[in-house]
C-alpha cells in the first residue's frame, strides 16, 4: 500500500450524490485498492449538521483506506493541497428560472471557488464538475484558477455515456461490458448527441459495429438519441428525484479513467476544453471522445468519420454552448 495519501475534496458533500460517491471513494474503486484518502468534504453553512452525520457514517464504514476525513464550510480549507477534485456542489433549477438566472447563481459558486482552487490547491489537480450547467461550469471554474492548467478542468458526461451504453447493451441482448466506444458530443444536457456510429459490441467473442448489429437506422438515429437525452428527466419524473447513484458512478468512473487511463483500444466521454477538433468552436467546454495516458493527460481521438446527421447534431450542441458561454460571461463582471 502507498504511503502518502492523496488529499479528494467533494463539494456538495451532504447531498444525495454525495452520499453515494463518498462510500465509492473511500473503498478505493476510483483511485485504487491501494491508495489512502483523506476525504476532503465542502458543503454551505447551514449544512454543517448533516455533514457531521455524513463524517460519523464514515468513520463507521471502518474503511481501511481512509487516513482522514475534513469537513467544512471554509473554501480555504477545503481546498487546500488538494490532488482530485469533484465539484458536486451547484445551485440547481427552480421552477421558473430562466437558464440566464441559474448561469448566474453558478457563476457566483465557480467564480469562488476557481479563486479557492487557484490559491490553496495543488497545480496538478484534476478537477471534475458534476453540477449542472457542468460544461460552462467548469468554464467559469478555470477561468478564475488561472495557474491551473485548462487540460486539469473536465465536465461530466461519463453518465450519458454509461447511458447509451446500457440503452445499446439492452437493445443488443448483451451486457453492458460488452459495448465500447459509444461517445457522447457537445453539453451536458437534452441537446447531447450520443454516437454509436463508431461503436462496437461483442457477440460471440466478435466485435460487430453497433449499426451493423441493430440494423435500424431510424431506432439508433432518433428513439435512442432521445432516450439519452431525456434520460435524467424521465428519472426525475419516476422517482421525484434526480439522478444520484447513477451519477456518483459516473463520476467515480471519469475519474477512475483519468487517474489511471484508459484502456487499449477504447475511449471514453469527457467534457474537455475544445481546441478546435472536428469543428467544434474553441473556448466551450465540450464533450468529446478522449484517451488517457499513464500520465494521466487526455486527448481528444482524431480521425473519426462525421457525416451529415452527426454533423448537425455536433452543431446544434455547440451553438447551445456558446450561448451559455456567453450569458455566463456577461455576469462575470471582470
């Protein structure tokens, strides 16, 4: 086992995803059996008292990993000397906010915290935002942690692709380990494209392109696109909550991958600073098809084959984003 422990702050600690992750990180399935933690844990004031139930039901996991666990409502503290960190903690949607009003609520968040990032945190530190609006999110979050390299800021949208993987595992009559490649372009929200133009699954110990296997162009083109899409509306709906334990799983994955790689031959979904790959505007947060190096450095797979439909898709997603940017942006201030 490693010595040294490495210091992961989650904020938003005592909500509902949260309380999934926490257990996931502490165990050691993101960052390794043999990995110590000291679990770094940031909530607002008036949550103090929850979070000290959330530090008791660590403590009684008796988890052997865990070397330490800080709460807190202080940035500075949470923040400091940090390694890995998830960003859960966002203002969400009321009904009856226009999308400029919760750009601007998260701004206020992401604007401190980016500045907390930049001073207290280490300058390798690989930070994932979950909290919605996450792409422009994490935009803003850079934007003011600039000594932190912009490759070290990354969205999710590891749960759209554990998604569309399970839709086409399902339709495929396989399990969900089965399908690879599936990727998800563009925002984390209902104007994604999920693309399994370049996908695969393996029946019968072969790999078969997933348009070649389901043979159904308007399924894949239309009724799976808008499952994926609408996906974590249709869970509001059934459980009067959103989406939790899903998406604790998906942000232990991206970061499992991030940390460790990814393996031969296959790529994952990551919400990354574009550079200008296949179109797509520079300066957005955009979700695009990524490997990882042991070094733990993405980068963006080239080369791939966009027709027509994947193209509109891929622009109709950006488009939504630079206007996010730009809302966002203008409640900046500086």
């Amino acid at each position: 086992m490693s010595t040294e422990p490495i210091r992961v702050l989650v904020t938003g600690a005592a909500g509902q995803i949260a309380y999934s992750l926490l257990y996931m990180i502490g165990k050691g399935d993101v960052f390794g059996p043999n990995q110590p933690i000291i679990l770094h844990l940031l909530d607002i004031p008036p949550m103090v008292g929850v979070l000290e139930g959330v530090v008791m039901e660590l403590q009684d996991c008796s988890l052997p990993l865990l070397a330490g666990v800080v709460p807190t409502a202080d940035e500075s503290v949470a923040f400091k000397d940090v390694d890995a960190v998830f960003m859960v903690g966002a203002m969400p949607r009321k009904e009856g906010m226009e999308r400029k009003d919760l750009l601007a609520a998260n701004v206020k968040i992401f604007k401190s915290q980016g500045k907390a990032l930049d001073t207290h945190a280490r300058k390798n530190v690989k930070v994932l935002v979950v909290g919605n609006p996450a792409n422009t999110n994490a935009l803003i979050c850079s934007k003011y942690a600039p000594s932190i390299a912009k490759e070290n800021f990354s969205a999710m949208t590891r749960l759209d692709q554990n998604r569309a993987q399970a839709q086409i595992a399902q339709h495929s009559g396989v399990a969900n380990s089965q399908v690879k490649n599936v990727i998800i372009w563009g925002n984390h929200s209902s104007t994604q494209f999920p693309d399994v133009r370049h996908a695969s699954v393996v029946v019968g110990g072969k790999q078969v392109k997933v348009y070649k296997l389901i043979k159904n162009d308007d399924f894949l083109k239309n009724e799976f696109v808008n499952v994926v899409q609408k996906r974590g509306a249709a869970v509001i709906a059934a459980r009067k909550l959103s989406s939790a334990m899903s998406a604790a799983k998906a942000a232990g994955d991206h970061m499992k991958d991030w940390w460790n790689g990814t393996a031969p031959n296959t790529w994952t979904s990551m919400a990354v600073y574009s550079d200008g790959s296949y179109g797509v505007p520079t300066d957005v947060v955009y979700s695009f098809p990524v490997t990882i190096g042991s070094d733990r450095n993405w980068k963006i797979v080239s080369g791939l084959e966009i027709d027509d439909f994947a193209r509109e898709k891929m622009d109709a997603t950006a488009k939504e984003l630079l206007e996010e940017r730009e809302e966002a942006l203008a409640v900046c201030q500086d």
